[in-house]
C-alpha cells in the first residue's frame, strides 16, 4: 500500500458540516487515502454514547457513508499489527511517554503498510520514525 492513512482526528474534522479549510484543502489533493477499523470504533463509539435523537442518527448515517465510501481502503488489524503495535508502546514507555493502545494500533497499521499518518497530533507520534504529516499545517 503507498498513500496516507488517516488518524480519528482527521477522520472527524472532515466530516464536521464546516471543516478547517485546511484540512479540506489537504484531503482533497491525495487520491490514495485509507482509514484504520480502529478509526471507526472511535468514531462509532462515541457516537453511541449520544442519545438517541437527530444528530445521532445523522452521525450514524455519515458514519455508514464514509465506512461504504472507503471499501476496501480500511486497513484491518491482524497479528503482524497488533505486534507492532506492542512494540511502540513499550517504546513510548522506555521513553517515559504514554501511547494509548488506539494510536498504537494506528500507528502499527501506518507502518505495516507504509501509509503515512496524517494526524494533528504530531507530537505522540514523531520519536517512532513513522512519517507523519499534519493536515492542519497547511
């Protein structure tokens, strides 16, 4: 796989009714992009923890659109992920960081595929050697 593979973060701002125009402007010149399950868990359970109403069932729809838009570009995480992902952890650790197991998985899933990690979030990832690239650079 070459491309980029998009973090939670990134996911969500691009489906807020106005995204940051940087953002939109980043997205819309990459043909190759990918999201991680892991993505869609966050994104699915926070929309779960709404109550039932309008604007769930509207998340819930743009939720189904992007899964179905996507296809066959959401990276899974199997055996060779989960290991990599183990490994940045204790990496973060010997580095007195924390690396929460959803970017771990991310991150592992980037880096299995050689995808790069577009997140706003620079900062959690930059010591792994993974590339990164952030949206809201510009």
């Amino acid at each position: 796989m070459t491309g980029f593979i998009l973090d939670t973060n990134v996911l969500s701002e691009a489906g807020k009714p106005s995204p940051d125009h940087k953002v939109k402007t980043f997205l819309a010149g990459l043909a190759d992009l990918w999201i991680s399950v892991i993505s869609i868990h966050e994104i699915e359970y926070g929309i779960s923890l709404l109550p039932p109403g309008r604007r769930r069932a509207d998340l819930e729809r743009a939720m189904s659109a992007v899964i179905k838009t996507f296809g066959n570009r959401i990276v899974p995480i199997g055996v060779t992920e989960a290991r990599r992902a183990a490994i940045l952890r204790a990496e973060a650790r010997q580095r007195g960081r924390v690396l929460h197991l959803p970017d771990a998985l991310i991150a592992a899933a980037a880096t299995e595929h050689r995808l790069t990690l577009a997140t706003r979030n620079i900062s959690d990832f930059d010591y792994f050697g993974i590339d990164l690239a952030d949206p809201w650079a510009g």
